[in-house]
C-alpha cells in the first residue's frame, strides 16, 4: 500500500475547494490501494513549524506538500529534503489575497519548494500554464447521493444558491449589491459557507445582509448532505468571486443541473459557455450581474433549457473516483 503523508497549513476539516479536495482523496484512497496521512502546520508562525513537519513525513512513501503550505517550508528543504517530494496546488504562486510584497516573496518561496519536487499536481489547467512541468488533475464534480429536495423559494419566484466561504475574493458583497437592486419577490438567495463572523469582511457582509433579511438566506457552513440538498433545491447558481483556480462549487452546480451565473474570469469560462449552461459576466460589473440574475429569475423557460444543458456539460467533468485513480497513479510512479 502506498502511504502518502500531506503537509497542510492548519485544520484539514477547513470548509475550502483545496481542502475538500485533500477530503475526498483520503477517503477514496484505500480503493486505489493508498492511504493519506495528514501532518498540520499550525497557522500561528507557520515557518517555525515546518521543519517538524517534515521531521514527521519521513517514514511516508510520498511526501505530498499542499501549496498553502509550500513557502513555510521551502526553507527547511535544503536541510531536510524527503526522499520522495510532490505538491499539490490550488493556487498561483505567491497566493490570491495577499499584498503586492507578500505575493512576490512567498511566489519565490513556493516555485523553489515546487522546483525540488518530482512532481507538480495541479487542479486546472488555468495553474498549469504556470509551471514548466505540472500534471493537471481536477476536483471531482459529483455529489454524494441523495434524494430529499426542500423549498427554497419561500414564495419567491426563484431560489438561487451561492456556496462560498466569506472572503474578499468571493465577491459576497457584490452579490448582495445585485440582489438588493432587484424587484421584491423575485429571488430568495442562499448563502452556504463559512462565514467567518470574527473577521471585518464577515462582519460587513452581515451588517448588508440585514437590510436584506426577506431575500437572503444564511445556512452557514454545510456538511455533503446539506449543501447536496441546497444544490438539488435550488432553481439556478451563482459565485461572484474574481478568482477560482478551478471552482468546485460551479462544477457541483453544473452536474445538479443549474445554470451558472458568474464573472468571465479563472477557470470559471472553462467550465460555462456564456449563454449554454450559463451567464458570463465581465467581472466587477454588478449592475450586469442584477441583470442576469433577473433574467433567469423571470424566464423559467430559458432556466430550464441553460438547467438540461448544465446537466450534459457536467458529465464531460470527472468524477470524484476518476479524479482518485489518476491522482494515486500518479503519486504511485516512480520517477
């Protein structure tokens, strides 16, 4: 049995695309004859921490470093190099949200780490033209099975979801921007993610909220089951984040049958054809992004036609199990 330890920076429950994608690979890992071990850097002063982790890592097989985590241990690599060294990354180098010098330091941090790597796993072809070298395999985009649908409407003539954590880069506020200028009645959202009510975004996204309460929803962070049935209740799909390595969220919408509303931007165009399973909005543009939303809320017909077309886009994806094989074949080489 191949054993893989994986180096990540804080809680791996966290509710994000990367680390769900860490989730599921573990728990598909002994039908592909593996098994994931997590080794936790914690977020306080990470750097300090990492030569520990890799101290950890060194009976596994395969050291697999997630890239959230590469810069606070690329400087130990030239002291405590594992036998066999891979990462796996959910971001450009130097990250998405951080400032202009902290991106250009931790950019050089990480493509050390990665160029000491054997292998470079990516989530999307959009990260792949980043690296010389990088082997692109995609989140899966199917949900666990279930059933059981709810009312999401409440008397609205449209339902639509939005499953994102509550940072800057998600666009939450812009969203709520677009639904505030449309008409009463005519669209329930529901907002299902972390909402990280600790931090000034969260607390802002809250004090919007509340001039909203007969539109908008809160479910808060949500387990498979929970978020499967918003999915599976929902009339349509929206994400209004700047930024998505591959956006899981999107590709779980598509194999639900929704029609997509989001900005032209990252890996979403590669996922929606704007008109098809979708709408395509330049990003920032929050008087469009009403507009769409409107649209799709009025025209059940055109909901419906974008819905089916959704749904056969969907199965081009990969499943969760594909994605599993190739990513443990992978790591199973030896170079």
């Amino acid at each position: 049995m191949l054993t893989i330890c994986l180096i990540t920076l804080g809680d791996p429950a966290t509710l994000t695309g990367g680390y769900r994608y860490h989730r599921r690979m573990a728990e598909l890992a002994g039908r592909n004859h593996a098994r994931i071990i997590f080794v936790s850097v914690p977020t306080r002063l990470p750097v300090l921490h990492g030569r520990r982790a890799l101290r950890t890592a060194d009976t596994a097989d395969v050291v697999l470093v997630d890239s959230i985590v590469a810069a606070f241990l690329a400087p130990w690599i030239a002291f405590r190099r594992p036998r066999r060294m891979a990462a796996i990354v959910h971001q450009p180098p130097g990250g998405i949200d951080h400032s202009p010098a902290r991106r250009w330091a931790q950019a050089w941090l990480d493509r050390y780490l990665y160029g000491r790597c054997e292998t470079v796993i990516v989530a999307s072809a959009l990260l792949a033209d980043r690296f010389d070298r990088a082997i692109v395999v995609p989140p899966g985009r199917d949900q666990k099975a279930g059933t059981e649908v709810t009312d999401l409407r409440e008397g609205a003539r449209a339902a639509a979801l939005c499953v994102a954590n509550w940072l800057p880069n998600k666009g939450i506020l812009e969203l709520l921007d677009a639904v505030a200028a449309l008409p009463a009645g005519l669209l329930r959202l529901h907002l299902a993610g972390d909402e990280r009510a600790d931090t000034p975004y969260g607390q802002r996204v809250i004090r919007r909220i509340a001039g909203l309460s007969d539109r908008v929803v809160r479910h808060g962070p949500c387990d498979d089951d929970g978020v499967g049935r918003l999915y599976r209740s929902a009339d349509l799909f929206v994400l209004a984040s700047r930024w998505e390595t591959y956006a899981t969220a999107c590709a779980e919408a598509l194999d639900a049958g929704l029609p997509v509303i989001g900005w032209r931007s990252g890996n979403l165009p590669h996922l929606v054809d704007d008109g098809k399973q979708g709408i395509l909005i330049t990003p920032g543009d929050k008087i469009a992004l009403a507009a769409a939303l409107r649209r799709l809320a009025e025209d059940e017909p055109e909901r419906r036609q974008m819905g089916a077309a959704a749904a056969r886009r969907a199965l081009s994806l990969p499943t969760w199990e594909q994605s599993a094989q190739q990513f443990f074949a992978i790591l199973g080489r030896r170079p």
